[in-house]
C-alpha cells in the first residue's frame, strides 16, 4: 500500500524510534501509577504531549532526510496519533476486564459515571484521533515550513529511504 509515494513499511521505519519513545513513556506513566507514585507527578508523564514531541521530531527527520513534504508530515502525525490512542485505549481496557484501576481509567483523568469506560474509549478512537491529527499537523507542517525557509537542504534524494 502507498500513501504519498511511500510505503507503509517505509514510514514505520521512520517511525520506529518515536513509537518506541511514546510505548515507553506509556509504560512508564502505568508503572509509576501500579508503585503508588502520586497522580500529581504521575501527570506529567503525558503520553499526549509524548506524541506532540514525536510529531515535531518526525518533521525534522522528514525535512532532513527529503522524506518528502506538507502529505508526508500529516501521514506521519495520522500514524502517531493512532500509535498513542491504541496504547491508551489498551490500558482503560485490561483495566476494565481485569478490574484493576489504572492511571488512564482514574477519574481524574476519565468520566468516572461510565464503569465501563465506554465513552471514554469512544472518544479516544474519535476524538482524540481527530484533534490530535489536526492539531499536530498543523503544527508539524507549520515547523516543516519554517525549517524550509531558515534551513532549506540540497535537493538529491536520500538513496537509503525504502519506496
């Protein structure tokens, strides 16, 4: 399958590393919430604002590399953005089956009169989707823009990227 002159695996490879990070984060918000660290500090291990830094770095990389342009960053952000949402949408659901609260079904953090966290799941496959797509586009093709006007590269293709 090609989306933008590239193949799937083309983008995966890109993206691996940043996927990594935002898994790790992930794992490490739950860890910390399963070993009783504060919900105060736990916060801040976002794996949203994980996914805004990966989209930034994936344009950066996309820049560098002539990966390509304004359709690659937004494919590359559509992919993030689902990435983090399945990671989420994963844990609100072990801690439905298993009944274990968890950081992302804590409610702080969720609609607390919906015990099976089904709207909550919902919005996160709609929503967050949706928002985060938009919102991280908008600001990746914004730095692609930027990087292009104050960093502008050679025009030789990188002969390593996998068409």
């Amino acid at each position: 399958m090609q989306l933008g002159g590239y193949s799937l695996k083309a983008y995966f490879k890109m993206l691996t590393p940043l996927l990594a990070f935002i898994a790790a984060i992930w794992m490490l918000r739950l860890l910390l919430d399963a070993i009783g660290v504060p919900l105060d500090i736990v916060k801040y291990f976002s794996v949203t604002a994980a996914s805004a830094i990966a989209v930034l770095l994936a344009t950066v990389n996309i820049h560098f590399s002539h990966f390509g342009g304004a359709l690659h960053v937004v494919i590359c952000t559509a992919i993030i953005s689902a990435f983090s949402q399945l990671l989420i949408v994963s844990a609100i659901v072990f801690s439905v089956l298993s009944g274990t609260p968890n950081i992302f079904t804590a409610p702080e953090f969720s609609l607390a009169a919906d015990p099976h966290h089904l709207r909550h799941i919902i919005g996160h496959l709609s929503f967050s989707i949706g928002a985060e797509v938009l919102l991280g586009s908008a600001m990746g093709n914004l730095l692609l823009l930027v990087l292009r006007l104050i960093l502008p590269t050679s025009k030789r293709k990188n002969l390593n990227q996998v068409r």
